[in-house]
C-alpha cells in the first residue's frame, strides 16, 4: 500500500512545540498509512525525537491535533488530551528500558499484566512474541545476562506484545556495534512484515532511514523538508540540505557562461574547460548566473589517463584512496576542483596517478547559491 491508496491511519495536523523561546517542532503536518515503515530522519535537535512523543503521549504539542484511525487524541483547540496508556502504542528508546530484576519473560508480560490480561493468555502471548524476535526458551533467563543485541529484541518484543496500532522506536540501534546493528536492521524489517504493525522510525543515520522506510520525512529545524520514497529523496532532492544529508556529493561554484536548450553550460573557478549541466534544482540558469553545481560519486565515471574527448571530461590526478571494503573512495584533484568518486576495487589506481573524470551532464545539478 502507497501513501495514495489510503486515507491517513495516523495524522498530525499544525504540531508545534515550544521549549522557552526555542521552536523544538514548528507547524509540522504529516500523514502515516497504515501498515507501513515511516522514518523521520535528520541532525540531532531537529525536533524528530520531540514529534515522537508527541505522537506517544509522553510531551502535549502547543498547538495542532493528532488523530489516530479517525479518534482524534490530542487537539489543542478542542482542549483533547488522551493519555499515553490510552493511545494503544508501543514504543523502544534508544536505551531498552530492559529492567535488570525481571527475567526476560516479566519483562515481556508486563504490558500484559498492567491490562490485567488472564495467566493464560498472558503466558500463550509471551511465548508467541519471543519466538517471533527470536528469543523462543529465553522466558527464564535474568535480563542482566543479554547481549545488546538480546536486549533489543526483549524490547521490541514488549512493546508488541499487546499488538499495538503503532510501534515508535527512537533511535533503536544506536547503541549496537556496526555488525549487530545491520542484523538488527533486517530482522527488524522481517518482524514488521510478519507482524504488519505501523512503525515510527526517529533516527539521524540515512542508511537506517533509507533500508527501512517505506517513507522518509526529512527533518531540519522542527520543519519537514521532504517526504518520499527512499530512492525519490535520494534522485531528486527538493532543497540543499535534503541533498546533502542523504548521500554525498561534491559541490562548487560555477558561473553560467551559455545556454543549451534545456542544458546550461558553465564554467568554475575561472577555468577555461566548460561543463554541461542538464538538471536544475529552484534555479533558472541565466548567462551570468552564480551558482552551486553539484554531482554524486556513483555517478562519475573515471578512466586511466588524460583523454579528455568529449563534453564533461577533466583530467586529475588521484590525491587519496580510501579502502572501504566493497570499494574505494577516491580523491581526484581536476580542474582545480577535489572530486570524490567511487571506485571498485578490482581497479587498481595509486595515489598520483593520472585520469581522467567523465561527468554525465544529466547527473550534474544546478541549485541557488
């Protein structure tokens, strides 16, 4: 299901929060479909965490409503305050709130027990949820003897184990090392798919935002910027900061020195080598114009030598190399510029070795200034 296939399961409509004279959340408007992955992605205190609990009950906006399947639970007009225990969510903080004197099996039946749900049933319901997050015999074990990676899944597992309309995790992994964190990440997309629950994502890394998601509202300064699909935010960014802080690119000024039909050509740092942009971002690419001309490392083609037929093509020289695993990320100098490009590593350049960049014009984008 799509954003457009369905009227919003969860809505936030002119949210806002003050914290003095500091705009944490600033007339901020989304809508969640039900049954997906929606991440809100962006730098630390860009009010991401804040909208979350808003979302939970834990902090009441300012100002705007929340509205949960049609029930509105918060209107600042209206004066409509549901409480957190009320809002039928589940949620996992960035520190597992695991508590080291109940056994895995307490802790995951303790949701349960506070809804004075039967013995039975809370037992039946424990033991399907931990064998849903792995964790199938652990009932008994204390909590102090989990890994992080066990703690985390003994968390997801209370917060699901009532079957919430809406599971929130703040930062989930952050506290993971590299490796357990991208396992977590696909078991995590595995669970959410068995279990089909509407997920809230808050996290500040682009790659746990973008393999998870269905959907990304990037934020900045208690504002959205952006909401799309993963890849359309990644293509087609509609501002400099949603460019820049999903993905790489490398930028530099350029001055429009002719005009292509629908290409523009320009020239940077004064240099004599013209190169042809075929993207504009907000930008009307006038003869004369100073803009900001930017280009992704994946799309840069780079060659052994200084043949530099054709349009686009600079020739460098290779400043650094960077191993990092499936690739290298290499430094050319060209055209008075540093390029970042992205290298396989079965090809086997040295720092100081002569290339030559090739850049796509329809990849080269022009923004303001």
């Amino acid at each position: 299901m799509t954003a457009g296939d369905a009227s919003p399961f969860l809505g936030l409509a002119h949210i806002s929060k003050l914290f003095g004279s500091f705009r944490a959340v600033d007339d901020l408007s989304l809508d969640v479909v039900e049954g997906e992955v929606y991440a809100l992605l962006g730098p630390s205190g860009c009010g991401k965490s804040t909208t979350l609990r808003q979302i939970a009950g834990l902090d009441s906006p300012d100002t705007g409503t929340i509205t949960l399947c049609g029930n509105v639970l918060f209107s600042a007009a209206d004066g409509i305050y549901v409480p957190p225990q009320r809002r039928n969510m589940g949620m996992v903080f960035q520190s597992y709130a695991i508590w080291p004197h109940l056994t895995v099996g307490e802790t995951v039946a303790y949701p349960l027990r506070l809804r004075r749900v039967p013995n039975a049933e809370v037992e039946q319901a424990v033991h399907d949820i931990l064998a849903q997050v792995g964790l199938e015999g652990f009932a008994d074990r204390p909590s102090t003897t989990l890994s992080g990676g066990q703690q985390q899944r003994v968390a997801l597992a209370r917060a699901l184990v009532y079957k919430p309309d809406v599971l929130l995790l703040d930062e989930p992994f952050s506290n993971l090392d590299v490796k357990l964190r991208e396992q977590m990440r696909v078991e995590l997309k595995q669970l959410q798919r068995q279990v089909g629950v509407t997920v809230i994502l808050v996290t500040h890394d682009q790659s746990e935002a973008l393999s998870l998601a269905d959907r990304v509202a990037v934020m900045n300064a208690g504002r959205i910027e952006q909401v799309g699909e993963p890849v359309e935010l990644y293509e087609n960014p509609v501002s400099s900061f949603v460019r820049d802080f999903i993905g790489l690119s490398t930028c530099f000024d350029v001055t429009v020195s002719a005009q292509r039909g629908g290409e523009a050509e320009v020239r940077c740092n004064g240099g004599d080598t013209p190169l042809v942009a075929g993207v504009f971002r907000g930008v009307t690419p006038a003869i004369g114009a100073k803009l900001v001309a930017a280009i992704r490392p994946e799309s840069i083609a780079i060659a052994r030598g200084t043949e530099t037929a054709g349009d686009n093509c600079l020739a460098g020289t290779v400043e650094t190399l960077l191993f990092i695993g499936d690739r290298f990320e290499c430094h050319v100098r060209a055209g008075g510029l540093s390029f970042l490009v992205y290298v396989p590593r079965n090809e086997r350049l040295r720092e100081g070795d002569a290339v030559t960049l090739q850049i796509p014009k329809d990849a080269l984008t022009l923004w303001p200034k």
